[in-house]
C-alpha cells in the first residue's frame, strides 16, 4: 500500500452481495409479493412479476457487463422501501430487457414515452445555452437564494456502468478523467485538482468533508447495486480553483458534473455548467480518441444507472430561504406547490434531510426537455414560492 493510502472506509459489507433466492436466479415470490402489497411498491416489484421474470431470468445483456434480470433488481427484492429498486449495467442493459426497464421508465418519468423517445432538438451545446433561458428571477426571488447548484450525470460510453464494472474499469475511468483535467489550461475558469479517495491525505479529506464536497462510501442500497464494488479504487473528487467546479468520479454513475456558487445567478452556473460538460467531453476525446464520448441512448439521451436519471441527468437547485412559508404551511405543502411547478423541494443538506428555514427548490423532469426548459421551470417555481412568502 502506497504511503498516504487510506482505506480506512473499506468495509467488506458493502460489497455487492445477491439476496438468497436471486443468487439462484429464482424468483423471491414471497418478498416480491409483499412488496406489491405495501403501499409504496418499489418500482422493481411493481413491473418485474412471475411472468415477466420466467421470459427474461435466462437472458443476458448484450453489453460487456452481461446484465441479467436478477442482478437489475437486487436493490429493490433487498430494499423494497427503495423508491426504483433497480440498476442498468452497461446501456444495452436497457433494450435488452426492454419489457422490464420501459415501464420502469415510464412509471417514473411520468408523461414521457419510450415509443415516442424524447425529441431533444438541438446539439448539447444548444440545449445547454444559457442565453436561450427565456424567464427571470422576479421581485425578492434573488435576494432569497443563497446558492445555486446544477449537476449532470454521465457515464463514458467505453466502460461498462458501474454495477457492470470491475475494479480495472473503475481504476482505468479515474485514471482517464486524471488525464482529462490536466488538459484544462491553468489560467481557465475550470483548472483545478483532482483527490482520489485512494491517496488523498488526511487533510485533504477534511478540507473536502468541511466543503461538503466529498463523497462517501458505505450506502447499503448502492451496495446492492454494485455500485460500491471495490471501494475505494478508482474514486476520487476534482474541484476547480474557485471551488464553483466540482466532479464525483465513480460514486455510482462515471461522472457527476457539478457546477455551484453562492447567490442566485443561475445563468452564471448553468452557462459553467455547459462548458464544463463540453470541456470534459473535449478532453475525453481527445486523450481517448473516441468518437462517441458520454454514453447516449436514441430515444432518451444520456444513459445512467438509475432510471430516475436518465435523458438529461441534470438537477438544478437554489437554496431559497422561506422561513414564514415553512412555519405557516410546512415542507410538504411547500413539496406540493413544486411538484405542480414540474419541481420538488428537498432538505438543504441533501435528498429526505431536515428543513428548518430553506429549502433545496430544483426541476423534477430530467427527461423529454432541453436542459434550459428544465431551469426556466426551476426559476418559476422560486418566483412562486417568494411570491408566496412575501404574501405572508
Ligand atoms: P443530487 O441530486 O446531486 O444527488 P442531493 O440532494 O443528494 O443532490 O445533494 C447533494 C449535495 O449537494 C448535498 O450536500 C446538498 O446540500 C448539496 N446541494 C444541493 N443543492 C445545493 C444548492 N443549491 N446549493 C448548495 N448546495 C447544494
Ligand atoms: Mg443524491
């Protein structure tokens, strides 16, 4: 182990490991069953029934991971709470079992038909030119943003996805991506430097943690996934100089892009955002020399993981502070108000955390819509809200 090494949160249990029935590959029929009784039914045993699973338990993926049925629902046969309970492994994962993950899909992207696909229009640069955001912050909306975030999952298209991948893949993606930021010159909005989990030192670890920029292993869903195989190789975080950059290489999908800054200019973030995306894509190539770089399905757009993320992989979120709105109608009425607004209001420290007087305010479609439409619904929805606050 090389000096500096640090493998303190390595834990064996958070290796990928099957539920009982599914590493016979037989189907877990009581437990399947209970799921679709319970209120809340993960969307693996909503679509995966005994039939299904009889036609496809035999099949494998096309792709290099060879997906099977049994290892796309893993998460949701052991966490059945788990709102999508299911996991591509490289993108053919998606057509092969096509009779599987499109109702998925389409149960969770409410609207949007895989029949039809997603008429995107345009090129990435053109759907991801701030200049063509067609609304404006409004009134005491700005003054009411303490920070702006806008993130984008991708995954290279030369690797296997992650609960697909292997140690080397993992390694060989942190070690194309350390190359691809050398790229960036030194004197650019996007230079900075690149921590893997692997070799940071103690210090670097808590600057990162204190930030919040760090990511960290130990999630019992993801370990069903597989995302969490080999941790903590091949993982590793790159923040620009300003600290307004930010990429998670291998937390679940390749790449998370991430473009953030205090107060509310989201045009300023989003515009970051784009060339951003566009100077990673730049640099892959170049140092690769494919042609096709982020991993693209025809009818729905960037391939991920998880379901919930694909076609544009883009959250967009403001901190908004509405102390009086949260007193006088509470989070859930607040959660209302957004999704009505094509949003969805969060905790300020992350998905399900604690709401005391702001709330993460971000675009709920991620698919079917250029990625300025998805901020122009964003910027609405805080226009609302404090309307709303003021009002009170
Ligand atoms: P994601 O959709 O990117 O997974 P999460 O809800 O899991 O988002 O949040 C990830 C982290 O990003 C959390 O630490 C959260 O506090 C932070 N975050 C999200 N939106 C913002 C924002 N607008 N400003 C500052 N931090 C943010
Ligand atoms: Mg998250």
């Amino acid at each position: 182990m090389p000096s500096g090494e640090n493998q303190r949160s390595y834990d064996p249990d958070y290796d990928f490991r099957f539920e009982e029935s599914l590493a016979n590959n037989e189907y877990p029929a009581a437990k399947m069953a209970a799921a679709r009784a319970a209120e809340h039914t993960t969307l693996a045993a909503e679509v995966c029934t005994p039939e299904l699973w009889e036609k496809l338990k035999d099949k494998h993926s096309s792709g290099p991971a060879k997906w099977t049925l049994a290892r796309a629902i893993n998460t949701g046969v052991m966490y059945p709470e788990s709102f999508v309970g299911c996991h591509a492994g490289d993108r053919e994962s998606y057509d092969d079992f096509a009779e599987f993950f499109y109702p998925v899909i389409e149960k969770y992207h409410k609207g949007f038909s895989m029949a039809q696909g997603s008429d995107l229009q345009g090129t990435p640069a053109e759907r991801m030119d701030a200049s063509r955001i067609g609304v404006d912050l409004t009134g005491s909306a700005q003054d009411k943003i303490i920070s702006t975030r806008i993130r984008v999952a991708r995954n290279l298209a030369m690797f296997p996805l992650n609960p697909g991948g292997t140690r080397e893949s993992r390694e060989a993606i942190a070690d194309l991506m350390e190359r691809v930021y050398a790229t960036f010159p030194a004197e650019s909005d996007l230079a900075g430097n690149f921590y893997r989990h692997t070799t940071m030192s103690d210090a670097q670890r808590q600057s990162l943690i204190d930030d919040h920029f760090l990511f960290r292993g130990g999630d019992r869903m993801q370990a069903a996934s597989g995302y969490h195989d080999h941790w903590p190789h091949g993982r590793g975080v790159f923040l620009n100089h300003a600290k307004t950059f930010v990429n998670w290489v291998n937390e679940g999908d390749h790449l998370r892009i991430i473009s953030m800054q205090k107060g509310g200019d989201v045009k300023a973030v989003f515009s970051r955002l784009s060339q951003a995306a566009k100077g990673i894509e730049d640099g892959v190539r170049a140092i690769s020399g494919a042609d096709e770089v982020f991993m693209m399905h025809p009818k729905f757009g960037a391939v991920t993981c998880c379901p919930s993320n694909i076609g544009t992989g883009m959250r967009g979120s403001v901190h908004i502070l509405v102390p009086k709105l949260i007193a006088e109608v509470g989070f859930d009425k607040i959660n209302a108000m957004c999704r009505e607004r094509n949003c969805q209001a969060r905790g300020s420290t992350g998905e399900h955390s604690e709401v005391i007087d702001r709330i993460d305010v971000s675009n709920w479609r991620r698919i079917g819509l250029p990625e300025y439409k998805l901020v122009e619904d964003m910027i609405n929805c805080v226009n609302y809200l404090a309307e709303q606050e003021d009002a009170l």
